[in-house]
C-alpha cells in the first residue's frame, strides 16, 4: 500500500495593511456600503498623516546632513588648529634654541 500526500498549496503571504487595503477598496466600491462617508474620512486622516511623515522624514535627512556637515568642519578645524599650534611650537623652540646659543655659546 502506498500512502500518498497531497501537494500543499503555496498560499501567497499577505501583510495585514494590504489585506485592509482591499477590504477598503471594495467598501469604496460599493455604493450601498454604509460607512463609506466615515472611510473617505479616514483616507483623509491617512494622507495628511502620510504627508507629516513625509515631511519629518525629509527635515530628519536635512538635520543628519547638517550634522554631517559640522561634525566635519569641526574636523577640519581642529586639524588646522593643531597645524598652527604645531607651527608655533616650533618658531618659539627655534627661537629659544637661537637665543640660548647666543647667551652660552659653545
């Protein structure tokens, strides 16, 4: 006796928003559906709340631009300020070394 298995169908996953997406598009539809007033409502609600995001999305890439950008003058800077310390450094030690050699010279 051979036992056989049936193949098991390949069920395409859907992610909750999509099915609620298509379950809203058919209420739309119809137009004896009663609360189709309340879901243009709250497709409303969702666009403006979709734009606010759009917007703090693109003003939170600006600000990590920005912060980029000053994190790397800071950079520069402070290479800079240490490029000029450095310079000192070695005037004054050149001239300490000229003025000690004048006052015990060898």
């Amino acid at each position: 006796m051979k036992i056989e298995y049936p193949e098991k169908k390949k069920m395409t996953k859907e992610m909750l928003p999509q099915i609620v997406e298509r379950i809203f598009a058919i209420c739309k539809t119809d137009s004896n559906f009663p609360l189709k007033e309340k879901m243009t409502g709250v497709d409303d609600n969702i666009s403006k709340i979709q734009a606010n995001i759009n917007k703090q999305d693109k003003l939170l890439l600006q600000s990590k631009q920005l912060n980029k950008n000053l994190i790397d003058r800071l950079t520069n800077l402070k290479r800079s300020n240490q490029e000029l310390q450095d310079k000192l450094l070695e005037e004054l030690g050149s001239e300490l070394w000229k003025s000690s050699k004048q006052k015990f010279p060898m």
